[in-house]
C-alpha cells in the first residue's frame, strides 16, 4: 500500500491519486478568484493590497493542508466572501475600527473557535440554530456582497430623494463593470472551468486594450508582499490600555463566531452528502477536525494580515469531479501557496473588473433560500427578516439580530417550544439587549 493510500485511505473511498489531483485542480481554479476579489475587498480599509494577495493564498493553503491532513476531507478553504465585506465596510468603514484591531478581533475570534470546538459548544450551537435561519443568512450575505459589487462597479449610487438609484452606465469603470458582467455570466452559463477567475482576467485585459482602465504593473517587493504580516493588534482588540472591551467590539467578535460557524456547516452538509461521507443517521465524520483545520487557519490568517477562513462550496466542484479525501484538498493548497510568487499581480486588476465577481457570486449564494419553507411562517418571517435586513442594514448582525428574536418570538406564539430551545432563547435575549444598549448609546 502507497503512502498516499495509507495516508488518505484512497481505496477505502472508491477513488485515486490521478482523479484526486484532477479533483484539487478543479476546486482550486473555480475559487481561485479570491486571490484577485479578497484583496480588492479589504484594500478599501487602507490595507497594503499586496500583502493581503500573500495573505490570503497563505491563508488558504494553510488551511487546505490542514484539512486535507487532519481531517481527510475533499474541502478547501480560504478567507469567506462576506466576512471579509463585513470587516471592511463594517467594521472598519461604518465602526470606524482600525484594520490591525480588526485583525486582532479575528484573531481572537480563531482562538475562540479552537477552545469551542474542544468543548463541544459549536456542536451545541449547530444543534440550537433553525436551519431555516442558516439559509436566510447564506443568502442574506450574497445579496450583501452583491450590493457591494453594484456599488463598486457604479450600477447603484445614493439618491437623496430614494435612498439609492441607477449611476452613470456612460462611465469609463461602470462600461467596464457592465462587460465583465456579461463575460462572467456567459461563461458561467457556458460551464467554463474557474469562470469566475476567467471572467475577472477577460475583463482587466479589455479594460487595459479599450482604455477603460490603467494598466499600473507592480515590482515584486518582500517588503509589501509582508505589509500585513504580524500586524494585528491584539491588545486593542481587547481593550487593553484603552476604554475597555466595549459592546462594539464584542458583538463583531459574536458576527466573525457565528457567521464562520454557519458557512462552514452549511458547506460541510453540502459537500459530504455530495461525496457520500455523511454516515446513516446524518451525523458528519470527524466534525471536530474539520472544525478544528478552519479555527487554526482563521489564526494563522489573522496573524498574515487578511479576514476570517472558511470552508468553500466550491470545493463541489472538486467533489463532482470525482475527489472524495483529503488528498483533493491538499493539492488546493499547494497551488494556492505556489500563487503566492503571483500574489503582487493582483494590483494590476481595475475594481471595474472585480465587482462583477462580486454580483455573480452574490447571485450564486441565493440557492439556500429554495430550503426554507416558506409557507410556515413561524419559518419564513424570520428568515425574510434576516434576508432583508442584512443589505438594507448594511450589516450580518443586525441580520441575524432580527432572525433569531423573530424566530424565538414566534415559537412562543406558536407553542412550538421544546427543551432543547433554550439555546435559541439565550441568543435572542442577548440581542435583544444589545438593542437596548443601542437605543441608549444613540
């Protein structure tokens, strides 16, 4: 028996090492993009864009090294769509928190999860959430970063007079944006292979060739490919030497916990029902190393400079072309680290060509919302509520803020309550005094 048999069990699971590597291949060009969309998204915060790129394919190959070895899965991971808008445009746009607090806050974030997930309160926490809500945020978060991509390409623009409204679509960078889309799509639609990261490089190309966008090429400098590298600053994240650890910062701390959380079981159950490794009874084999691979590499993520690390749901694709160990999630990782010697290229990429990644992405995160029912409506204003008012409110926690005490009202009126409910109720009284503590800070 071959070392990578023994290691990764490969004839036990019906697969081998050619269809593993082709399966790694395929994951790892159909979320490639957030090699070129993650920088782009946490720049805006005044982050160095180059050490972001270095960042994040360090940030992913960790990740999928660790999950490939430790917990033998086909599931690659690398810092969430949505997390990372959230850390941006939230956190530190609207919450005026700096980017290396920021950084502290994730960091601190990994190690929670490390501790929970030993403990076993994720677990209970998985238990206690409707599934229902875990569908309304997916899908709340896609149209969040959609919106951000409308916003980016110049599609929507404020409006005094109706809040928002269409921009100039005779604009050089919205002409560009508004190709892009249809490149993205039509290759989408196509079938292409990694159109996302297809689409992005089509779209920059003609940009530079039409003169809708500036070709500004980057020198490959160590200096900034570590811009961001061991700049979190932990102290500040807790309060250390300031004004104390204030609701603030814990509440950002609960979104990076809960939002990680949701993502990553969503994409857990999707993933291992489409390889099969789900066991009889619908319970996830080695839940706690999964857990675990994604925990250390939101740490390591933290410490390298970008946003928190989750598992990704294009690791289907992979799964779909046949890989089903952990062999397929390592060789996503080595390519994601071997991208580190293009990391500095990502500058070259105009926002015009980025943003339709951003709405095609955010239009593919709405397939969760056909699980919902929503003919039960003890179900369905709680996931509506969380859907809407994550991009109305331009924030996840206000989003699942309003889920969660939605659906503990509602149970009460419906007397749909068991012992096993008092979870959820903990988690809608916790919010709902942060509503109090915020009518009262305003």
């Amino acid at each position: 028996m071959s070392f990578l048999d023994r290691t990764f069990k490969l004839g036990e699971r019906g697969t081998s090492a050619p269809t593993e590597v082709l399966a790694g291949f395929t994951t790892f060009l159909t979320m490639a993009y957030i090699v070129l969309v993650n920088p782009a998204i946490l720049s805006t915060t005044g982050m160095p864009l180059a050490g972001v790129a270095a960042a994040t394919c360090l940030a992913a190959g960790v990740g999928c090294l660790l999950m490939g070895f430790l917990a033998n899965y086909p599931i690659a991971l690398a810092p969430g769509m949505g997390l990372n808008a959230y850390f941006a445009f939230t956190v530190v746009g609207a919450m005026q928190v700096p980017w290396q607090t920021a950084l502290g806050l994730v960091f601190i974030s990994g190690v929670l999860f490390i501790v929970l997930t030993v403990a076993g309160v994720r677990q209970l926490i998985v238990a206690a959430i409707p599934r229902a809500l875990f569908s309304a945020i997916a899908a709340g978060i896609g149209l969040f970063i959609a919106f951000i991509g409308l916003k980016n390409a110049g599609l929507v623009v404020s409006n005094p007079a109706t809040t928002v409204g269409l921009g100039d679509i005779h604009a050089p960078a919205t002409q560009l944006a508004l190709l892009g889309l249809a490149i993205l799509a039509v290759l989408t639609v196509l079938k292409v292979r990694g159109a996302i990261l297809v689409g992005i490089v089509a779209t920059a190309v003609l940009g530079w060739v039409l003169g809708l966008a500036e070709w500004k090429p980057a020198a490959y400098s160590l200096a900034e490919m570590t811009g961001t590298a061991l700049k979190l600053d932990i102290p500040a994240a807790l309060g250390i030497g300031g004004k104390g650890f204030g609701l603030a910062l814990l509440e950002i701390l609960f979104v990076f916990l809960f939002v990680d959380l949701f993502d990553n079981v969503g994409t857990l159950v999707a993933v291992s029902k489409k390889a099969g490794l789900v066991q009889p009874d619908g319970t996830i084999p080695r839940l706690n190393r999964i857990l675990f691979a994604d925990a250390t590499a939101t740490v390591v993520g933290s410490l390298a400079g970008t946003s928190t690390v989750v598992s990704y749901i294009e690791s289907a694709s992979g799964v779909a072309a046949g890989g089903r160990t952990g062999l397929t999630a390592v060789v996503v990782g080595l390519l994601f680290l071997a991208t580190l010697f293009v990391a500095p290229w990502a500058q070259v990429i105009p926002a015009a060509a980025t943003a339709p990644a951003l709405i095609l992405v955010g239009a593919m995160m709405m397939a969760p919302l056909a699980e919902i029912d929503w003919d039960d409506p003890v179900v369905a204003i709680p996931a509506f509520l969380t859907l809407i008012t994550i991009p109305l409110t331009f924030s996840i926690a206000n989003g699942l803020a309003f889920g969660v005490i939605a659906f503990a009202v509602l149970k009460i009126a419906a007397r749909r309550v068991t012992r096993t409910d008092w979870l959820l109720f903990a988690l809608a009284a916790l919010f709902v005094a942060r509503f109090v503590y915020m009518a009262f800070e305003a």
